[in-house]
C-alpha cells in the first residue's frame, strides 16, 4: 500500500481499540487509493473532542468525529525517515471513542466504519457544507462501505 496510518490512544482504555481502528482504515485507505501518504487517528474521549471542536470550530459540544487535512508544504522530518514511499501527509482524524460503547458488536462495528470512512473522505476534500455537498459526500461513503462488505 505503500503508506502509514498510525493510531495513538489519549487513553490507557482505548488501546485496545488500536489495531481494529488502523486495520478498518488501511482498507478504507486502500479502496480510496490513498497512497505514499500518512495519516494520524486519534482515539480520544467526549471532554477532548469538545475542547478541540470549540478550539478549532467554535462549536462548545462533543462530536463524534473531526478531520484535519495537513497545510500544504507543512514539514514532517518523521516522514523522511520512513523508508522508502510515504512522500506527504495528508492529515488527522479525531475519534471519539466514547460514542461507541464496544466495537465488537456488529451495530457498532458499521458504525465505526462509517466514521472511518468518513472522516477519510473529509481528509480527500469531501464536505458537507451545502445540500449538494452533503448528497455526493453520503454517495461516496454508501460506495465506500458496500466496497469494505466485499
């Protein structure tokens, strides 16, 4: 696949949601083609979430997903030291793990690859700012998911 996605847990109790998490988002990664890229998850709690969410959007609540695409020409000397393909990176995603209870049960399983997905999507330039936006972004994601059923 030729890139790196890492997970970082905020919390000792989500690590062990760690491996499920990267293993769902490299083959979200590798259906969408992402390639010679990075990607950073973090797993964090409702408090976290909502101090980034008022930081960052202005909105004093928690949420349960928040992507950030990395500023062009942003330097990360870590990625020269990878050896070999990872030429930039494309982003972060925050994922609020207390807003699902356990990832074992199928219900909760989709769940968390919708947020995946869509946070992923977020990170490739998709929005949801407009009722146009919102309809091509939910498209994508539909796709995305039956393509993860496969």
């Amino acid at each position: 696949m030729n890139s790196r996605i890492s997970v970082f847990s905020a919390e000792k109790k989500f690590q062990k949601y760690e491996s499920l998490i990267k293993k769902q988002a490299v083959k979200i990664a590798k259906i969408l083609k992402i390639k010679n890229s990075a990607i950073d998850i973090f797993l964090i709690g409702d408090s976290q979430i909502r101090s980034i969410n008022k930081k960052f959007r202005g909105k004093n609540k928690p949420t349960n997903i928040l992507s950030f695409v990395e500023p062009k020409k942003f330097p990360h000397p870590e990625l020269k030291s990878v050896k070999g393909s990872v030429k930039n990176f494309i982003g972060e995603i925050y994922l609020n793990i207390d807003t699902v209870n356990d990832f074992t049960g199928l219900k909760e399983h989709l769940k968390l690859d919708n947020l995946l997905a869509h946070g992923l999507l977020h990170l490739l330039g998709y929005i949801h700012n407009t009722k146009n936006d919102r309809m091509k972004m939910e498209k994508k994601e539909k796709w995305l998911i039956g393509k993860l059923d496969n």
